[in-house]
C-alpha cells in the first residue's frame, strides 16, 4: 500500500531492512528493487544466483508476472528444456511514484 498511497520513503527503508548478503531475501529484494523503479538493480540482484551455474535459486520469483527471464539465460534454458510457456512478463501496476527531485 505504501506505493500506492506515495510512501516511496516507507519503501526504501524497508529495503535497508533486508541483508543483501542473506541469499533468503534476494526474492523480497527484487520485488521491493521492482517496486521502487530499479528495474536494472533488481535485475543484477538476481544475477549471481543465475550465474553460479545453478539457476533454480531463483525460481521462487516465477510465480511474480512481472518476473522476465530473459535477462538469465541459464533460467531461459531450463523454461525451454522443460516446455514451459510464460507470458510476457507485465508492469508492476503499483509502483512507487519516481523520487522526489530537491
């Protein structure tokens, strides 16, 4: 609701709250990353993961609709061997409002 309601700071601080270097939270982290409008941050946050050769680590985020494989193409490969289909991945339509400029 924060997003919706302009609380971008809300956001942000819930953010801090999460340890980058706990790999249990890479999910909430790119959902709060994706929310936020740092579309390339989120991206690179699940990067290592899809990196290391073992890209099922970041499979909880399939079940977003606004998660786009392509970007991970060790994932894409897996999607492909197994024959699943996904639909283009879609906007987060409650994103939090871009930041306030000073």
């Amino acid at each position: 609701m924060a997003c919706v309601e302009g609380r971008r700071a809300e956001v942000e601080a819930l953010l801090l709250t999460i340890d980058p270097n706990n790999n249990n939270g890479h999910s909430a982290r790119w959902h709060l990353l994706k929310l936020l409008g740092k579309d390339q941050q989120a991206d690179d946050e699940l990067r290592v993961f899809a990196d290391s050769g073992i890209p099922y680590q970041i499979a909880d985020v399939l079940i977003y609709n606004q998660f786009d494989p392509r970007p991970y193409p060790s994932l894409v490969a897996v999607l492909e061997r197994e024959g699943i289909k996904r639909a283009p991945p879609v906007e987060i339509p409650f994103k939090c409002p871009p930041p306030k400029q000073p």
